[in-house]
C-alpha cells in the first residue's frame, strides 16, 4: 500500500490524526483514497476518508453514539461460547445484506430462502495444527427455526453407505428437502413445465383465433409439458405481444388455486415410510469419459427407513419409467424401458433398438432399513460395497447435528484439473516456447493452483440449532 499509493498527507478529526493518500486510476476516471490511523491501541484503514471520520469520532466517544455498531456486536458476541482469541473475527449484519442489491447480484450461492432467516452473524477463524478452522453464529429471525437434529446412532449407518470416492457428502434431514433430493439424484432437476399462468393466458389469448391454420399444432403444444415444442409463428408473435401480458394477470390469479401437477420427488417420496425426522445422505462424484468431452456427475441418495423393505416397490419404478418417458421421449414414439436386477441393484434397462434417453438412467436397492436411489447402477452397487467393506467411512459427528458436509478435495482435485484445461483449451505445456513468456490462463493456472496452493485435502461443515443461534463448524483440513 504505501510502495504504490503516493505521499500520504495528514489530516484531523476532532483533534485525532489520520492520514490520506489519494490513487487515480482508470485512466483518470476514478479516485481511490486509502486511509489510516493509530488511535486508542488499534490502527484504522479505511478507503474512504469519511469513514475514518466517523470511526474516529466512535473510538473517541464516551458512550456509543448512534453512528456506533458496538452495542450490536456485543449483543451477537453474547452468544458466542467460545471466547479463546482468534486469528479472524467478522460481524455481518445479514438483514441488510440480504436487501442489498450488489450482494444479491454477486452471491453466487443464489440461497436467498435459506438466508432470509439470519437477522445477524459473527465468524471467527483461526489456524491450528490440523488446518484452517471457522466458527460462524447466527441469530435467527423471530418465527425462523432451524432443521431437525439427527442422532449419532441414525448418522453412522448411513455414512458407512458411503463410497471411497465420493467427493460430496451431505447429511441432513426433513421430508421437504428429501422430495427435492429424491428429484435430483433420479434424474437430475425438474424440468421447467409451462407456468400454469401463461398456459391460461396463451388460451385467452388465442380464443379467437381458433380458426386459424396453426390452431391444431397450437393445442397440442398448449396440453403438452413445454410451453413449446418448436419456435413456430407462435413464438414470434408472443414475444411482442401486448395483449398477453395483460391475459397473464388475470391468469396469475385463477391458476393459482390449481393444484400442480407433483413432482417425481413426491410422488416417490409418498411411498416410502421414514421415520421423523425423516434422514438421509447424499453422494456425489464427478467422472470424465473418455469418449465425451464433459463431466459427468453420478448422485446417490440413502434413506433411513421407518422399517425394513418400507418402500412400494412397484409404484416407486413405475413413477420412475412414467417420468423417464415425459422427459426424454418424444410423444407417440416406441419405447421399451424394463427394470433388471444385477447384484442386488434394480435399474431401468432399455431395450435394443429403442429410442435414446441421452444417457438418463435411474437405479436403486434395499438395504434393511436403508434405501440407496441412484443416478446410476455402478454408484448404487458401490454404496452397498462400502457398506459390507466397512473401510474408510466417514467419521460421523460426536453428537446430534441438523446438517453435514464433507468436501474431498483431494479426491476431485485431478479431474477438476482436466475440466480446467478444457475450459481454456489448454492440452498441454510442452508446447509452449519459454514459460516466462507463456500466457497464464484463468481456469486452469489460476484457479487450480489457488486450490492446490492452499493445500486443503478435505473441508468438513457442522450445523446445529440452540434457541435462536444457528451455529456452524467449518474445518479446512491439511
């Protein structure tokens, strides 16, 4: 800071000393000012000169003004147990945070529910011998309650289920999370179905124009599942169309009392007994064929069950085929879809010949009282290996928690390398003359050697509720 900023000129407030050093950049466009300080033991940066007036002003006042955040800070630390010094203490006042239009731009999480609840928080981290460790507090919202806590005895079953190789471990429970998990690790994501509003609002609008050439196409793209089976005249002229934002209001409010049609995780959910709260544990691991230029990613889901073989069997496959057709195969076409047993995995199975689901599969077995749904049958005979190996499973928490995670790192670490250098076209640094001269490329120097830099093999999340405070234990493990 003071090698690049120019010569540093002091200034006062209210008799404190500062000083400013003003930096023009962007080729005069913008003026950055660093401010510092030393007052009351403490040294105060700033980058903006009226913010170290005020701070001045605070650390000077004999009682907190107004303009002062101590009083809420010391009411969020009150809630704080652990009071050892740390290397890295934060407050956020996540209300105004969540209002905020930048940080709602920029958050790259796009978890907007799930912070709403967090009125204001406190991290602390410091560094220890085994890694990086953060403490986050929250307090939550008057109303806002946190997730239902899953015993130490119902955790380690259900991460024995999972494989070496997993390189995303989640544990957590409640039955409307699990309707989301069940729809994901099937099949990926729900499909964005036509908006009951715009199906109305497009019949309103073309009420009169039954007559029309296309009307036929028309509604039988109106009663399918996609607003639009091709771009035709329709498109062309509801992109413009200053009639149909006006059919959408009054639409918005009749759909809104029908019933949608439930998705693939509920109706699969429907026909499993879980017990309450209802657990569960996600698995997730990337690969990278050969033939195919991009990652794929296999998801496993293991479910505690209420009791042995507590699963409709044939409804839950029929639910699964009924669903794989509305995706993947179009209308009135031939298609042959079984469920066959191998090695105690039932998966779907296609037969020869038949119409192509753009590698879409779906696999599951019974374990006891545990189900493993999978994206794919190897993922699914692999949990149940883990399982019987016993080998390498997932240290579960000391106590009840409402939420796990397990990141490894080191076990993604090489195919993220290759994903990198496919994103930059990068093959490989042999044929680079001189590497003084070579270009550095973002994703693959960048961002792969920040990772590698930090040397973090596996980063681990605790969750749990006490009262009002949401409390959070992040370990970055060397």
């Amino acid at each position: 800071l003071f090698k690049q900023a120019p010569k540093f000129e002091e200034r006062s407030a209210d008799g404190a000393p500062y000083y400013v050093s003003e930096v023009t950049t962007d080729g005069g466009h913008l003026k950055q000012q660093f401010c510092f300080a030393y007052a009351d033991n403490k040294v105060i940066v700033t980058t903006t000169e009226g913010l170290m007036i005020r701070a001045l002003r605070n650390v000077k006042a004999a009682q907190p003004s107004a303009d002062s955040l101590l009083p809420d800070v010391l009411a969020m630390a009150a809630h704080v147990k652990d009071t050892a010094a740390a290397d890295l203490t934060m407050w956020l006042d996540q209300t105004r945070l969540n209002a905020n239009l930048y940080f709602n731009t920029y958050w790259i999480h796009k978890n907007e529910s799930e912070l709403a609840r967090l009125e204001t928080g406190l991290v602390r981290m410091k560094l220890t011998a085994r890694g990086l460790e953060e403490q986050r507090w929250f307090t939550l919202k008057s109303g806002a309650r946190g997730g239902e806590p899953i015993s130490r005895e119902s955790s380690i079953p259900l991460l024995r289920f999972v494989p070496a190789d997993g390189q995303l471990v989640r544990l957590t429970s409640g039955a409307a999370s699990l309707s989301r998990a069940v729809s994901q690790t099937l099949l990926g994501p729900e499909p964005r179905h036509s908006n009951p509003s715009f199906k109305a609002a497009r019949e309103q609008s073309n009420s009169d124009t039954a007559g029309d050439d296309n009307s036929e196409n028309q509604s039988g793209a109106e009663n399918s599942s996609e607003a639009y089976r091709r771009l035709d005249s329709r498109f062309d002229s509801d992109v413009d169309d200053e009639e149909l934002s006006g059919a959408m209001a009054k639409a918005q409010q009749s759909s809104s009392t029908q019933a949608a049609k439930p998705s693939l995780g509920e109706r699969v959910s429907a026909l499993i007994k879980t017990p309450a709260p209802a657990a569960y544990c996600e698995v997730m691991r990337s690969r990278l064929d050969r033939e195919k230029l991009f990652v794929g990613f296999d998801h496993a889901l293991i479910i505690e069950l209420a009791e042995p073989n507590g699963v409709e069997r044939p409804a839950m496959e029929k639910a699964v085929t009924d669903e794989l057709r509305a995706r993947f195969v179009v209308a009135g076409a031939e298609q042959n879809l079984t469920w066959q047993e191998e090695n105690g995995v039932r998966y779907v199975a296609q037969s020869a010949g038949a119409q192509s689901l753009l590698g879409a599969s779906a696999a599951y077995a019974v374990s006891g009282k545990y189900l493993v749904l999978a994206s794919t049958k190897n993922l699914a005979a692999d949990t149940l290996r883990a399982r019987d190996l016993a080998r390498g499973a997932l240290a579960a928490p000391t106590g009840p928690t409402e939420y796990l995670a397990v990141v490894r790192i080191s076990e993604a670490m090489p195919l993220f390398d290759k994903l990198m250098s496919t994103l930059d076209g990068k093959t490989t640094r042999a044929d680079k003359k001189d590497d003084a001269e070579a270009e550095i490329k973002f994703f693959s120097d960048n961002l792969s050697r920040l990772i590698k830099t930090l040397a973090f093999r596996e980063v681990r999340v605790r969750r749990e509720t006490e009262g009002s405070t949401l409390q959070e234990s992040i370990t970055y493990s060397w």
